[in-house]
C-alpha cells in the first residue's frame, strides 16, 4: 500500500471513484456524474506544499483519495482545510480511510495547517465514525440543506485543531 501525490495521469481514477460514490446517496451531493474534463480546474489547484491530493493505491491499483481544499476562500482562513476522502467500493472497509485520514493529521503542519475540517451527510455514519475515531469533533450541523433523491439530508461539519494535538 502507498500514498503518493497525485499526478493528472491519476485523474481518470480519481473521477471513477468520485462517480462511484454518487449511486449510493452517502459522500458527495453531486447527483450526476462529473467528466475528466470538468475535474481539471480542481485538479490543478491542487498543490503538494499546500492543498495536497493523494492517492492511495493498493497492489498498483488506485483505490481512494485524499484531498485538501481551501475554506472559505478568503486569507484569514489559509490555516484551514477541508479534507474529502473517496475510496473505491471494492476496497471499502479495508482500513484505507483510516491511513490517509492520519497521514492528512500526521502532515497538516507542514502544510501551514491549523485546524482541519469535514464536511459529511448524517447519515453517512461510516465517515462520521471515522473523523470521531482520530478525535474530530462536532463543530456544527445544518439541518436539511441537501435534496438527494427525493429526501432531505443534514450536513455535520467535524473539525480537528491540530495546533492542540502534540507532536512527538
């Protein structure tokens, strides 16, 4: 198992595994399928020193992502990251989340970090489970806010300040 920048020769894998995760209604409020093409504005607004993307690859094979976004766009927030976590559905429950959710942790520091954010539906317990299993806290909730199939969804913003947590 790796974790390694992502290069845009990943790209195609990375949108695959975004897509796969739209059927199922938990990670993304994206309700269609989103193109290559359409990804490569945020693909290349990536950056290795500051808003990383990695891939996690499993026997050669790409089987999730990693990505930092900047919050809210505006300079008083740089020390601020949203994190986003993907992984294929063959390889879910397969501990992959959990390794690239402590490198993310292990490395906010050196990439001018302070504090770490998650945006996840309610209902997607698995996510919520995991960001409160690396100490993640509930910072908010926006009851509703999404319309997926006819239902609405509760948003939980999660949040870490990785200022407060020791190094070694």
């Amino acid at each position: 198992m790796t974790i390694r920048h992502a290069t845009e020769t990943d790209l195609p894998a990375i949108v695959a595994i975004y897509n796969a995760a739209i059927p199922s209604c938990m990670a993304t409020a994206d309700l269609e399928p989103v193109s290559v093409e359409s990804r490569l504005p945020w693909f290349r607004a990536r950056s290795p020193s500051q808003r990383p993307l990695w891939v996690i690859e499993v026997e050669g094979a790409i089987a999730g992502w990693l990505s930092f976004q900047s919050f809210y766009g505006r300079p008083a927030y740089n020390t601020t990251a949203e994190i986003s976590i993907y992984i294929a559905p063959q390889f879910h429950r397969c501990g992959l989340g959990r390794q690239l959710l402590a490198q993310a942790i292990s490395e906010s520091r050196s990439l001018g970090l302070n504090t770490l954010l998650g945006f996840i539906f309610a209902h997607n317990q698995p996510s919520l489970k995991l960001f409160e299993t690396f100490g993640f806290q509930h910072w908010g909730y926006l009851p509703k806010v999404a319309v997926i199939d006819s239902v609405e969804r509760d948003l939980a913003i999660v949040g870490l300040r990785i200022i407060d947590i020791p190094t070694d």
